[in-house]
C-alpha cells in the first residue's frame, strides 16, 4: 500500500484537476454537450475549444514524455499498443457515441458530477458502470 | 471569444491533467478504461483515488468560482438510465471514450482513436438529431 502511495497521490491531484478543467469547461453541462452535437440546430462550438486546448497540452506533454526513460513514480508508461482499426471499435464508438448524445453525459462529466448531488448523474454511472460488467459478461462467454 | 475562455481554460486544464498522469504515473487518463479497471477490482486504489479526485474537481471549482457550475438536464431518468448503458457498454468495446480517444489518442496522432472520435461523433450528432426530431 505505502509502496503505491505517491501513485495514489498523484492519482488523486490528476483526478482533481481534470474533473476542475471539466466544470470550468461546461462539459458537466449536458444541455452544452447537447449543443455542440446539435448540428441541424443553434449549434454551440465551445466544446471544440475544450478538445482542441486539452490536446494541444496533452501533446505538449506527449514531447517530455519521450524525453522520459520511466514515469515519476511508476517502473514504464503503460500505453496501448498500436492496432488496427476493427468493428470492434467503430461500432462501440458508435454505441458510445449514441448514449453520449442521448444523455449528454460521457464518464468523466457523469463522474464529476456525482458531486452535485443530482438523481440523473447516479443513475446516469450505475448504468454505465452496468453496461461495462455486462459488455466483459457477454464476450468472456463468447470467447470462453 | 472571450465567451470561449473557459471551455478552452477548461479544456487546457483536462489536458495538463491527463499529461501529469502519464509523467507522473505512466498511465493514459482514459476514464472509461479507469472506471473499468475498477469494476474489475485491478489496482483499485489508485483507480479509486483518480476517481475521488473527479468528484473533487466540481467542489474546487465551487470554491474557486463561488457556485457550483451550471448543469441542465432535460432528459427523463429512463433515458438517462439507457443512454448509461450505452456509454458503458460502448466505450468497453470501442476501448475508449472522449478522454482515453479524444484527448490523449488524438494528441498521440493514433490512427484507431481518429476513427474512434469520428464514429462518436457521427452517432452523437445523430443522437441528438433524434432526440431535437421527437421533441425532447
């Protein structure tokens, strides 16, 4: 546990600062969210300052990682590796994409705002985390 | 412009985060792969420690700013319950979501996160189109 603890620290301070970039962003806001989708309709193109500012830092970020031979506080960088494109990930995206559009919410939005004490954000996580489970259920007995 | 400022301070702020986690930890800030490795018990206190943080985010912005930021939900609870499902089962099998693909996929100028953000987008965009054609 104490071996982890400055993993978990800056797990911590990472997690707070992206959840504080995401409600000074509007991304919290479904009905923002909503607008940025909403092509056909009083399009609202904020939420492409939010993506286009967080990877222009992360990319920043990216040039001193490969400068880097290690993370801080970790043995190497766990990044996934390069694949090809698959329907495994085109339809799931979509998926996503459509729950993402109906609800207005994706993870780390849905997250932060459990912290707002509303009903739809804790009901909004307990489904997702449901779809998870049941997504890994369905395929682990395909494959099994 | 101006009315731009805080989506891309906001947005810079994700960004800055999600570069801390990968030189500090190592590890990409995909919240979708985070909240799956904690549902399936995989280095939980780090995972739940990232998450802990999440949900300070909006608490240090209230502190910040004096007053939580604005949220409006229009959505019935039903729908919010299906589109949950969606976003978890979607983002398990396409391996992703708007932070994992979006942020730090198309920083690292990934062929699969470019296709995974463009299908996203079509069927948010169509989801949405949906919802505005049935008066909701």
């Amino acid at each position: 546990m104490t071996r982890f603890l400055p993993q978990i620290l800056s797990a911590l301070a990472c997690g707070a600062l992206f959840g504080l970039g995401l409600a000074l962003s509007g991304m919290l806001d479904p009905a923002r969210v909503q607008g940025f989708l909403d092509l056909a309709g009083a399009w609202d193109p904020s939420l492409a300052f939010v993506l286009g500012g967080a990877v222009a830092v992360m990319a920043l970020g990216l040039v001193l990682v490969r400068r880097l031979a290690r993370p801080a506080f970790a043995e190497g960088f766990h990044l996934p590796d390069t694949r090809p494109v698959d329907r495994r990930l085109i339809l799931g995206s979509a998926l996503f994409g459509l729950g993402w559009g109906l609800g207005g919410f994706c993870p780390g939005p849905a997250l932060a705002a459990l912290s707002l004490g509303r009903a739809e954000p804790l009901v909004f996580v307990t489904c997702m985390v449901a779809g998870m489970v049941l997504h890994d259920r369905l395929f682990a007995r395909r494959a099994g | 412009m101006t009315a731009y400022l805080p989506a891309l301070l906001g947005g810079m702020l994700i960004g800055l985060a999600a570069a801390l986690l990968l030189v500090l930890n190592g590890r990409v800030a995909g919240i979708s792969g985070i909240v799956g490795r904690l549902a399936e018990g995989s280095n939980v206190a780090v995972n739940a420690a990232f998450v802990a943080g999440l949900l300070l985010g909006p608490v240090l912005y209230r502190g910040l700013a004096g007053g939580w930021p604005a949220v409006t939900i229009t959505a019935p609870l039903p729908l919010i319950a299906a589109a949950g499902l969606l976003v978890g089962f979607g983002t398990r099998m396409g391996s992703g979501c708007t932070s994992g693909h979006g942020v730090v996929g198309l920083a690292r100028l990934s062929p699969r996160s470019f296709a995974a953000v463009a299908s996203f987008l079509v069927a948010g965009v169509l989801a949405v189109a949906l919802l505005r054609s049935s008066g909701l």
